[in-house]
C-alpha cells in the first residue's frame, strides 16, 4: 500500500513539474541592435514583457508586434492586423545583453536558413 501511494506522489511530481513555466527562461528587455550579418542595420526594442518595435537604423518606419517565447522559438504577431497571422522563428538567448533569432528579411525559401545576431544598447544617459 505504501508502495502505490509513493508511486502515485512521484507521478503527480513529475506531472506537475513538466507544466510549470521556466523560471530561468532569459527574456529580451530594452533596446537591441543587429552586430550581424549586418552591422547597425536593425533595432529590436522589447517592451513590457509582450511587444517587439521592429524599426532600421536611420528611417521612420518601425512595426510592432506581440511576441512570446516558447521554448527555442519567438512567435511574432503583428499588432497592426485584425488578422492576427503570426510567425514563430528560431530564438536564442544567448545571454541577458545577446540573442540570435531566424533572419528577420525576406530571403529565397531554398536558401539556407541565416541568422541575425542582436546586442543590448545601454540607455544614453
């Protein structure tokens, strides 16, 4: 009898512990700038937890959208559609300050797949 109850606490452990959120996860916060492929190109800023502004270094143009990070991937919706289509890319921190994500620019689908490396920009102050 003791036997069945240890085995049905250890199942519930187990259970439970495969849905619990991951308190280590390491998410984007603040101002990002691409170092590669292309140097200084992009900007990636990560607000309140759940928006990404999308913007190029020198234009007016920034686009935004919802993100959320799901294990290796970030899934982006745009905040500007009532369709709400999303994508979800390849995503990695890589430390609290870097992160590498799938190429966010149009490429040819039989490409190789490429990637872009972000770094966080210190406040001016």
């Amino acid at each position: 009898m003791a036997r069945l109850i240890f085995i049905g606490l250890a199942i519930i452990i187990i259970l439970s512990s495969c849905n619990k959120k991951d308190d280590n996860l390491i998410l984007p916060d603040g101002l990002f700038t691409e170092t590669s492929p292309v140097k200084n190109r992009s900007q990636l800023e990560f607000l309140n937890g759940n928006l990404m502004i999308q913007s190029e270094v020198g234009s007016s143009i920034k686009d935004t959208f919802y993100y959320e990070v799901i294990n290796d991937k970030i899934k982006l919706t745009p905040a500007w559609r009532n369709q709400y289509l999303s994508s979800e890319l390849p995503f990695k921190m890589i430390s609290v300050s870097k992160f590498e994500i799938q190429d966010l620019y149009p490429s040819i689908p039989e490409s190789p797949r490429t990637f872009m490396i972000f770094e966080k920009q210190e406040p001016l102050r």
